[in-house]
C-alpha cells in the first residue's frame, strides 16, 4: 500500500494500491489529482504501476477501468475525470496493448 504523507510504494503493494501515486492522490486535494505520471516522482510511480500491471498480467482494459473506478471515488468529475482519463488512454496504451 502507497504511504499516504509520502507516495512510497512498498514491493508488497497491489497494482490498485499503487494508481494513488500516480497522480499524488496522497497530496491531499480531494478531487483535483495532478495528471497521471506528470510530475517526476509520480512518473517514477507510474513506470513502477505498469510494471506491476505487465507483471501480474492485467490488461489495458482492466486497469483503465480501476483507475476510472478510483478517480471517481477521489472525487473527480465531469470533463476534469474525462481529461485525466485522456492522460491515462496516452500513457498506458502503447505500453499494455
């Protein structure tokens, strides 16, 4: 599971623990996330994420789906969740299709 203060993934996290740090979830700003892997520390979260995904064998589908799943339940909305989720479709399909 990701530390809430500080991002840090543990070897141990689920791939769904690790989607928080991607977009600094942990930051504390209820539904207004940073894009997904823009910020240097949260790329580095975001490479370790894909890595995970690959790893386990999640399909591009399924993670777009708990990431979509997440955000909503951050309280992201409306064009913000759909731009957000433009960020995801960018970065994650050339890697897991």
């Amino acid at each position: 599971m990701a530390d809430t203060t500080t991002g840090k993934v543990s070897e141990m996290t689920s791939w769904k623990d690790q989607i928080p740090g991607a977009f600094a979830f942990f930051a504390g700003f209820p539904g207004r996330p940073a894009p997904f892997g823009l910020h240097p520390l949260d790329a580095a979260r975001a490479r370790k994420l894909i890595k995970s995904l690959k790893k386990e064998g999640i399909c591009f589908e399924e993670a777009v789906a708990e990431i979509r799943r997440q955000l909503i339940a951050h309280g992201t909305a409306g064009a913000q969740l759909e731009r957000h989720m433009q960020r995801v479709y960018e970065v994650l399909g050339p890697r897991l299709r």
